[in-house]
C-alpha cells in the first residue's frame, strides 16, 4: 500500500481520529494538532494550551471533541474552531468516545479522566446525569454500536460493563495488569481488550433473556436496568425503570416482583382491573439473594436454587424451604387460594412434583425417565403437558398417571386457559396446535411458545414477543363432524368467523341441539331463525312438540320447503303448509293443498293479494284483487301511484251500478290531471253535471256547449265561467254577452265600465264611446220592458237614468274622437265644415257642464278656432281665442294661437251668414254657440244631429194626440195620403216664394200646422188621425225602444229634397249619403257598430 500524503509534527503524536463521514483525520501531539482533509492538500494546524490524550468524532461527522492533560475537554466544529470548552479540574481526560448509537435526540459524550471518574455530557457542553466514581484510573472507555451500553478499563486491571446513562451493569473480564485499551466490535457483541503485559484477548458479551409470564401478562428485561410489562391480549405496555441491573423478573396476576444485584422489589397493579397498566411498589426486600429461578405470588417469593426451594415473606422472612433430589430444571406457578397457592415443579431426573405453599410436603405427579425441559397443567387441572430434553411432547392423565399421547419435535409446550382439551407445542419452526383426540394441525413459527389464550398464541422469538392468531375453524369443524355440539361451541367462543359460527348454528339446529343453536344464533344476531328457536320452546309448553311439526318449522327456515310442507301434512297440519307456501308467495302449492282440503281458493288469493300488498308488491296485488273480484280495494292500491291507464281498464269492466267504485277512478285520474278517462268515467256513471263542469274547468267550451247543446238545463252552468275566461283572455265584448246571458249584468257592466276606461286612458275615443253606447243598453237592458215609468223603483230608475247619461257621454266621445284626430293628426276624412259642427256641439254640450274624463276642451277649443277662421267665422274664432287664453295649451301651440289671435283682429267681427245654424222646427237662425245647450233659442227644440257630420237634420220631432195608441198611429202613417200618389208629398221650405198649387198650399198649411210655430216654445206639436194620414211613411221615423217606461218618438223629415237614414240599432241619424260611405268603409253603423244591410239601413213606417 502507498501512503496519499505524508507530514509530521514537531512532537510524538498522542492520538488519532478518522471521520466516519468526510474521511477527515485529525492528529493530536502535546502542543498542537493536524486536520486532514482529502479535499485540501495541505494539513492544517492548530495549537492547544495542553497535551492532548484522546479524540473522538461524532457519528455525524460534525464536531470532534479533545481530552486535554490538563483536564480540559474541547469540543470543535470539523474546521477545527473550539465551540466548547468543558472544565472538569486537574487530572488529565485519559479517554472519551462520542456514542455512535443514530437514534438518540442528541450527541452523548463519555469521559474518563484520572480523577477516576465517569461523567457523560451533551454536544453543549452540559452534563448529563452524576458523574459516577469509579475507583481506579481510567484509561479506556468504548461504546457498543446501538449505544445502549459501553465498556471502561483501567488500573483495577478489569474491564467493566456501562448503561448509556452510567448505570455499572457487571464485569466482563478481569486481567492480570493494567488494561490500556478495550474496543467494541461494531454491530456485534465482542470486546477487544489490550493490557500493560502485551496480551491482547477477545470476550463474546451474550445478553440473556430475563422475563416472565403470567397468562396474558407478559414482563422482559430491556437495557439491563428497565421491566417493560406487555399486556399481551390488548397490546398495552408499561415501563419500570429500576436504574440498577435487573437480574431476574417473576410475574403473578396483580404481582411483579423484580431482582437487582442488592434487592427484590415487589410491585402491585394500582387497580383491580384486568386491562390495568400501572404498578406501584408495595415491598422491598432488602437482601442480597443468588437464584437460579425467581417465582412471586400473592404473599410470597420464591427462590429457587438448584436443588432447593425457599420462600420468603415480602417483608424479607424466610418461612419455609422444600430440599429435592434432582436439579429443578422448570416452575410453573398454577394459582390458587392467597398465599396457599400451587406451583409445578420440573426435575432433571424426570420427575415432576405438586408444592402447596401451605404444605412443607411436595406432591409427585408423574415420573419419566427423561429430564423435564417444560410443563403446563390444563383447565381443568387432569390432564399435564410434558417436554423433555429429547424434544419429546408427553401429555399425562392425572388421575390414572398414565401416558395418553405423545408427540414429537417439541421444545415448549402450553395448554389453552380457556379451553380444556387443546393444547400446542413448538419445535422445528412449526407451530402445532392439538384439539382433543383429533388430529393436529400445524402452521410455521419461529421462536417457543410460552402461552396459549382463546385463539391468541404467545410466541417468544429470540427477545421479542409476538402474539399468533390461531384460526379455530378446524378444531370446529371436526368437532360438528362427530355431532359434539357442546366442545364444538366452547371451541367457538375462543374466537371464529362469522360463517363458522352460522355453521355451527344450523348443525346444531339440525341436530336438535336447541340450546347450542340459540347460543349461535344469539351471538349471530339472527333475530329469524332466534324467533324459530322461541316458537318451538313455545309448542313445548303448549303441548304440541310433536316431531314432525318441530322438524318442518326447522326446514321452513332452512329453506327445505317441500320437505316441511310433507312433514306438516303428516302431522295434519294443514293450515301451516298453507301459511308456509303464501309466506313464500308459492301460490300454486297453496292452492294446491287448499283444494286438497276443500279450502276456498279465494281466500287463499285475497291474502295473497294482502301479502303482495305488505310487501309493496302494488301491482300485483292489485291484479290478484281484480282476479277475485274486489275491484274497488284494486283501485284503491293502483290510484295513489298514478298508473291511470290500469284504472281506466278496471273502469271499462265496472257496471254503472259500481258508483263507489266508479267516483274512487274519477277522484285518481282527476289528481293525476288525466281528463279524458275523467270525462270517459263521468260519461259511464252519466253524471253530465260534473262532466260538464270538467269541461268548463279544463277550458273546453266546445265541448260544453256540445253537451249544453243536448242537455238545455245544464246551459246556465256555463255561461259565467266562459265569460270570465274570455275577459281574462281580453275577449271583452264577448265576455260582456256571456255575462249577459249567465243573468250577471253587475258582471257585464263591470266589463264595459272597465273597458271604457281603458279606452279613454288611451285616448282611443272611438272605442270609449262604442262602450259607452253599450254601458247605456246594458243600463237600459235591465229596467223591465211591461213596467211604467211611474211604477220603476229606485234601481231602475237609476238604471234609466244611467241609459240616458252614457248615450250623451257616447255622443261627445264620438265627435271629440274626430275633432282630437284634426288637431293631432295631418288628414282628416271629414269636411271641415263637419269638423265645426263637432266642436260646436261638443261646446254646446259641455258649455255649462263637466265634460266626461279625456275629453280636453283645449282641444276643442283650438280646433274650433282653427276651423271657424277658415271657414270665415269670425266672431266665433274671436270667442274662441279668448277662450284660449284661459286653457294650459302645448308650447308647439302657443306661437301659432298668439299670431292668430292677433291676426283676428282684421277680420270681420260677424260669422257668415250661410253658416249659421237654422232650426227646422221654429225656421230660427241661431248662433254658432248656444250656451244654454244644443237647442234652439227660440223654441229650445233639441237639435237633431247627423252621427257623423253633426250637421243638423231637417228632422221634426212630434207627439200623438190623445187617445191614439202607438199601433193605431203606426197603421195610419203605413196608409197612402188620401188623393195623392205618395211621391207627390212635399214640404215646402221656409221662405220659398213664387206661386203655389193648391196642394203645395195645403202642404205649407200643414208644416206650418206641424210646426205650430209658438216663439215662446210652449206649444206642442201633436197630430191627430187625419194629419197622420197626410203623412208620407218614408218621411216618418219612430224610435221605439221597447220599454214601457220610455214613449215612442216619433220624427218627419220637414225638407223636400233631404233623405235621412235612422239606425235600427242605436237609433241614431244620418244622411243618405254619410250612411252610404260609412256603410261601404265599415260595413257597419260607425257609432254601435252593428252591421245592417244597406236594403234596410232605412228604418221608417
């Protein structure tokens, strides 16, 4: 081998050190020290105020630590910088060592100077635990790899073994001079140890197992100086830090007792529970005593020494001693009373005795010619497992001594504590587990087996304890094999699955084992077969424990059906076949035997069918029901689930008698919305009511005037819920006739009111006076039509009243209608001279009155002013302006009605003359403006207006004398004037002159007599019989609204050449030619809007 770098010191080098980690190696001399690196080439140096005598590294690789001549101990990061610096006087530190052990939370360091002292410290330099003395000079201390332990020589020529935490453990040799050096092999259990004389010798350190066991309590030694307790069954652990050399452990139920090189201390559970983990100490026996075996019960210690026994009291007496002839090679503590208990005792020479603390005697139980390697005593105490030193597995009866099996490959053996006839054994690394005379059964193991609870093996495995779970399912079977329900149960409850414990139950439900089986089923929870179970107790007490019947329950619930309904009709028990088939919905087989037995079937099908129904089975049972009949009971069960096409069937097959059956379907298929098996199922009971006011609900009105159609009495049903649906559908005209019809008129003139007032809100005027007009015939509608005016009572009279103020309203809403589109709009269809005659008249109507809501007389008033400046009425425009000023008009107004108002100035203050309105009653000229109202000044005769110029007629109105009925005057009016063709008839105007014929004289003779002119108005124009003859019938028209309380009125046209229509409707006036157009435009009067044909647009008599 080649060196990698060679460099020296100034003095002798006093040690050396290598880093486990970065291969640094440090050199320490008297004065100072090099550090070595691989990755520098030089070696660096550095001074120290002493020599140094030892150095140790880290496990890490980190930090190093120096023990100096002058008792100083350095310790330096790997740079060689001085961290810290522990001080622990004059005497030279001979030798240290970091502990190598990875696991600790912090560095340890061990130091030995010529103080002879032992001390241990952390990385900071603080001290851990005293400084232990140790009576000699130091030179050597070395720690084992896991750290637990370390070994210190020195001038006592010994080399001695150390806890971690300076506990002094024992010697490992002894030398004949001073040991310089003493080393631990890594990883192993050896010591190297070098002395003064120059021999150097190799020791093997073996750590014996101290521990003991009592049943599921389980007690070792670990790092020499703790007792760690296991609870073997729950895994719990307990720590007993003794802080001396443990040297031997015994356990017994609640007692630990632990031997130290000086004493044996005696500890007690701190509860009396089972599980509990705590001890406490309860004695100390102060003694130094050499044992080979130590044993603890209740009250006492027992040591065991070779070939004797000796027993002391906790307090440290000795009370009694028992002298053997052999070697005791095993104790086994078996319990038993406080302070009476038993223990077995293994000899060498085969034999094994019985020892009762209570009796100086020992008991022989058995003799063998081989030496005794382990023992264990069963349950019941009568039967005793053997091991001998030829691995040989011998189990003796106690009673009779003799030798009842033997099994080979064993070295420990143990029975089970809570089942008597099962033991195992260990050897060879098999595990082998023996149920009373059956065969074995073996698994691999490790280790020797040193307890045996329930179905939990305790194993130990060099120091480790394991804990095996042994499957009892083997034992189980074999046990059920041979029908031994009773052991094959004790062997359940040592722990098996849940199948093995359902086949332990029914085996021993089928073996009649009634008690094995309820424990089985119990602990299965199987509250089906626990019931069984019950029932046959109960048919035990009843007196009806016959067997076949118990064995045909047992097959029912084992599902062997056929065999239980045979065994059950052997017994005669009919009725339970029965019950046992229905049950299981096997229909046929209960049938079956029903008629086997005369049964009516029907019975057996309605529990069927009760059966199917318990069991949500719905459908089924329904039909099962239909099979019998029970149709009503199968509807009840179809209909809350909706499945309507099924009831509509059963509703085909019901009778119209079936009313309950049939009002169930209807009650469904209306919850489920489905209206035509509805109307089907109404239609079958012809309960035409209800079907009729399914089809108002469900909005079909075609179909309910179909059937109002053929049912008239049903017609009213109808009327008032097909009004309402149209008014919500905006159908309102003829909502407002249904509600007519239905005898609700509050309801129809609600409607009109409702819809007028819209209309008005929209400034749809056209349509507000439409509804107006029917508001006043819907009022007129409800006064009686044989009642007279002096007979009406209030109602009525307010109705009539109501009739005459919405035909007024209905008028100004017509002509305001026209007159706002003139102002508003661009193009009017109208004249202008008929657009003045509508201002006029909207004035006059509203001159002293509140005119109805929308209607603005603003407008009116504009359009007057507008239309009277054109056609040159100029006085009126005047008024109208001044008018004007006292209104709020709109700012796009006010520059052109200020100009004009200004501009009217220059013009004539008189209207034209050929404008000016004429009365064809009085011949009166009259004023544009009236503002008494729209009537004559003279005569005060009302003017009768054409409805869509608002001309005014030449219409005079005229009353009958008395004493001439209405039919009397209408068949005189129907006859030819006497002597006269009837297109010979004038009347001469007012004014015309010239020469007259004698018939034109008597035709001016009877306007005027007609007219009856009187300027004071008081006369009346009434006609007698033969003035009505003179009448011609074209020229008479006769409003007659045919009501007692309003009197006919009658009209002549007084102008030769004028035609004028009347419509038949709302009787309103027109001119031939205005009807004409509106007709070809509208198709209709344009202020009722009912459509007449032209051929009888002429109403006269």
């Amino acid at each position: 081998m080649e060196g990698i770098l060679k460099y020296s010191h100034s003095d002798a080098i006093q040690a050396l050190a290598h880093n486990p980690v970065t291969g640094q190696v440090i050199s320490c001399t008297a004065s100072d020290f090099g550090l070595w690196s691989p990755e520098q080439k030089s070696v660096t140096k550095l001074k120290v105020p002493a020599r140094i005598l030892t150095a140790s590294w880290t496990n890490d690789g980190q930090y190093f630590a120096l023990g100096l001549f002058n008792g100083h101990v350095s310790i330096r990061n790997r740079n060689g910088e001085e961290k810290f610096r522990i001080e622990r006087g004059t005497s030279p530190v001979w030798s240290l060592q970091w502990c190598p052990s990875t696991e600790r939370e912090s560095e340890l360091l061990a130091i030995t100077d010529w103080n002879q002292k032992l001390s241990f410290f952390h990385l900071n330099g603080r001290q851990v635990g005293k400084e232990r003395t140790l009576g000699y000079d130091p030179t050597c201390v070395s720690f084992f790899s896991s750290g637990d332990f370390a070994v210190v020589g020195g001038s006592d020529h010994k080399v001695t073994l150390w806890t971690a935490e300076g506990i002094k453990l024992g010697i490992i040799c002894e030398r004949d001079s001073w040991v310089w050096c003493c080393k631990v092999k890594p990883r192993q259990n050896y010591v190297a140890v070098g002395c003064n004389d120059g021999t150097v010798t190799l020791h093997q350190l073996v750590f014996n197992t101290v521990h003991g066991l009592y049943n599921d309590r389980y007690a070792f030694r670990e790092n020499m100086t703790d007792v760690v307790i296991q609870h073997l069954s729950t895994d719990q652990r307990a720590r007993i830090k003794c802080r001396d050399y443990v040297k031997k452990i015994a356990v017994y139920k609640d007692r630990l007792a632990v031997q130290l090189p000086d004493r044996i201390i005696i500890y007690e559970l701190f509860h009396d529970d089972a599980t509990d983990m705590h001890y406490r100490i309860k004695e100390k026996l102060q003694k130094r005593l050499e044992c080979n075996l130590l044993v603890v019960t209740s009250q006492h210690i027992i040591l065991c020494m070779e070939k004797k026994l000796q027993m002391y009291q906790f307090n440290g007496d000795k009370e009694r001693e028992w002298n053997l002839d052999s070697l005791i090679r095993y104790i086994k503590t078996i319990g038993g009373p406080r302070g009476q208990e038993g223990l077995l005792v293994g000899m060498k020479n085969g034999q094994i005795f019985q020892i009762f603390l209570n009796n100086p005697f020992p008991i022989p139980l058995i003799k063998q010619a081989t030496s005794v390697r382990c023992l264990d005593l069963n349950l019941s105490r009568t039967r005793l497992a053997v091991v001998d030193d030829h691995n040989m597995c011998l189990v003796y009866c106690l009673k009779t001594k003799e030798l009842l099996f033997q099994e080979p490959n064993a070295n420990s053996v143990a029975w089970n504590s809570e089942l008597d006839d099962m033991l195992c054994y260990s050897g060879g690394g098999v595990l082998t587990v023996k149920t009373g005379s059956f065969q074995s059964h073996q698994q691999k193991m490790q280790g020797f087996v040193v307890g045996f609870k329930g179905s939990r093996i305790f194993c130990l495995h060099i120091y480790n304890m394991t804990t095996i779970d042994v499957p009892q399912s083997t034992s189980l079977e074999k046990y059920l094999d041979k029908k031994e329900f009773e052991p094959a149960y004790k062997v359940a409850c040592l722990g098996v699955t849940e199948g093995d414990w359902r086949r332990l139950a029914m085996d021993s439900l089928e073996g009649l084992s009634f008690e094995v089986a309820k424990k089985g089923f119990m602990r299965l929870r199987d509250t089906q077969f626990l019931y069984l179970l019950k029932l046959i107790e109960r048919m035990k007490t009843e007196g009806r424990y016959e067997m076949d019947n118990v064995v045909g329950e047992i097959n029912s619930y084992l599902g062997k059906f056929h065999e239980a309904a045979r065994l059950f009709k052997r017994a005669g028990n009919h009725s339970r076949a029965i019950q046992m088939y229905t049950e299981l919905n096997m229909w046929e087989y209960a049938t079956q035997i029903a008629s086997e037995t005369n049964m009516d079937p029907v019975d057996i099908l309605k529990r069927k069918a009760q059966m199917q129904q318990d069991r949500n089975d719905l459908m089924a049972a329904a039909s099962t029901y239909i099979e019998v009949g029970d149709y009503l009971q199968a509807i009840n069960i179809i209909g809350p689930s909706g499945a309507v096409d099924r009831l509509i069937e059963i509703t085909r097959k019901l009778k119209k008698t079936d009313s309950k059956a049939l009002n169930r379907c209807l009650y469904f298929f209306r919850k489920f919305n489905h209206n035509p098996y509805a109307a089907e199922c109404l239609i079958k009971m012809g309960d035409i009511s209800h079907l009729l006011q399914l089809h108002v609900e469900l909005q079909q009105w075609d179909e309910a005037f179909k059937i109002a159609d053929t049912y008239p009495e049903f017609t009213q049903q109808i009327y008032l819920p097909y009004a309402t649906w149209l008014a919500v559908n905006d159908r309102y005209m003829e909502a407002q006739v249904n509600y007519r019809k239905a005898g609700r008129i509050d309801e129809a003139i609600r409607v009109l009111e409702q819809l007028a007032k819209n209309s008005v809100s929209e400034s749809r005027f056209n349509d507000a006076s439409y509804y107006y007009y029917l508001l006043s015939m819907e009022n007129l509608q409800s006064v009686p039509d044989e009642t007279q005016a002096n007979q009406l009572n209030e109602e009525q009279m307010e109705a009539l009243s109501a009739f005459e103020r919405h035909r007024s309203t209905s008028e100004i809403y017509f002509a305001f209608h026209s007159v706002r589109k003139f102002v508003d709009e661009p193009f009017t269809s109208h004249l202008p001279e008929s657009l003045l005659s509508m201002a006029t008249f909207l004035l006059n109507q509203t001159m002293k009155a509140q005119p109805p809501p929308g209607v603005s007389k603003a407008y009116i008033l504009f359009a007057l002013t507008k239309l009277s400046r054109n056609i040159g009425a100029f006085k009126l425009a005047r008024y109208g302006y001044e008018r004007l000023q006292n209104y709020k008009i709109p700012p796009e107004w006010e520059h052109t009605s200020d100009i004009s108002s200004l501009t009217i100035r220059s013009k004539p203050t008189n209207d034209r003359e050929d404008i000016l309105p004429v009365c064809f009653t009085c011949s009166t000229v009259n004023p544009m403006l009236n503002a008494k109202g729209d009537h004559c000044i003279e005569c005060t005769e009302k003017f009768t207006r054409s409805m869509f110029s608002f001309q005014i007629l030449p219409l005079m109105e005229f009353d009958l004398v008395d004493g001439i009925t209405d039919a009397e005057a209408s068949a005189l009016i129907q006859k030819e004037p006497p002597g006269k063709p009837i297109d010979s008839m004038r009347l001469e105007k007012r004014g015309t002159k010239g020469k007259k014929s004698k018939a034109a004289s008597t035709e001016t003779e009877f306007n005027r007599h007609i007219e009856g002119l009187n300027r004071n108005g008081d006369a009346s124009h009434k006609l007698d019989r033969n003035e009505l003859l003179e009448l011609r019938s074209r020229d008479v028209f006769i409003q007659d609204w045919g009501k007692q309380c309003l009197s006919k009125r009658y009209f002549k046209v007084s102008h030769v050449d004028a035609t004028v229509m009347m419509c038949p409707t709302c009787f309103h006036f027109f001119m031939d030619d205005e009807w004409n157009y509106q007709f070809l435009k509208e198709g209709a009067c344009p202020l009722c809007r009912n459509p007449h044909s032209p051929a009888h647009s002429l109403v006269l008599i």
